[in-house]
C-alpha cells in the first residue's frame, strides 16, 4: 500500500468538483463535506492549487 499524496488530494478534490458540476440534480452532502476536508488538507500542506 502506498501513502496518500497531496496530488492524489488534489486530483480527488478535482474530480469531485467536476462530478458536482456535471450533475448538479444529485445530492452532494457527503461529497461537499469531503471537499472541504480536502481544501482543508491541501491548504495546510500549502498544495492548494487555485480554482
């Protein structure tokens, strides 16, 4: 097993958003929760990438 990178972040935290703007008719509860753990992460570990 492999550890988690800040670019397996950022590419989950990318694929999500664009899930959520493909389909917006779907509820996103979980998947808002997980973007802000992931924008989270990513900003202490200064890997945020602007969007």
């Amino acid at each position: 097993m492999r550890d988690t990178t800040s670019q397996d972040r950022n590419h989950e935290l990318q694929s999500l958003l664009e899930q959520m703007r493909d389909h917006p008719e779907r509820d996103w509860t979980e998947a808002r929760k997980r973007v802000k753990i992931l924008r989270e992460v990513l900003q202490s570990e200064g890997e945020l990438s602007g969007d």
